[in-house]
C-alpha cells in the first residue's frame, strides 16, 4: 500500500509572516539531534500531529540550536506537508522553540 500524503493549510502572507503554526506541543523525544534535527511532537490538546515525527533542517530553527533541544521544551511548529500515517511524518519549514 502506498504512502497518503496530505498538505497541512498554512495562512499567512507578507514578507517574512510563517502564518499560523501547523501544530505547538512538546519534544517527547528526540531522535536524531544532528542536521537535520529530528524529534517526536506531543500536542496538548491532542490534535493530528500528536506524536508527530518531525524533521526540520537546522537553519530552520528559532530560539535554539539543535544541540541543546530536549525532550520538555515547548515548541511551534510550521510544515507543508505531513503523511496521514500513524504516527504522522512531517518536513517542518520552521521550528520555533518556545520555553526550555
């Protein structure tokens, strides 16, 4: 069976405006905290992304580097595109770390 991939709807126009976040939640894991950065999204409340796996390359990250995100921080996230599998697979455009 093939893989479903479903765009997530970004709004927002103007220069340098992400629009709304696809999703803010939590690091539950990390996975791979290299380039690119790769985590696990825990979402409160629970929404289609929970336990989301997130990719997102390193320049694409605000308020931290790579390095020092851990599982607690508080997190937004804006990606295009996320499979419909369980759990979902996302390519993050921007990662904004919130409160660590």
């Amino acid at each position: 069976m093939g893989l479903v991939v479903a765009g997530v709807a970004l709004a927002g126009c103007g220069g340098g405006d992400k629009g709304e976040p696809a999703a803010e939640g939590t690091v539950s894991m990390v996975q791979d905290p290299g380039d690119p950065f790769v985590f696990v999204l825990s979402t409160e409340p629970q929404n289609g992304l929970n336990n989301a796996i997130i990719t997102v390359d390193a320049r694409n990250i605000e308020g931290a580097e790579p390095s020092e995100i851990a599982r607690g921080d508080k997190v937004k996230v804006w990606a295009e595109v996320c499979t419909q599998s369980i759990p979902a697979q996302c390519q993050a455009t921007a990662l904004e770390v919130l409160d660590r």
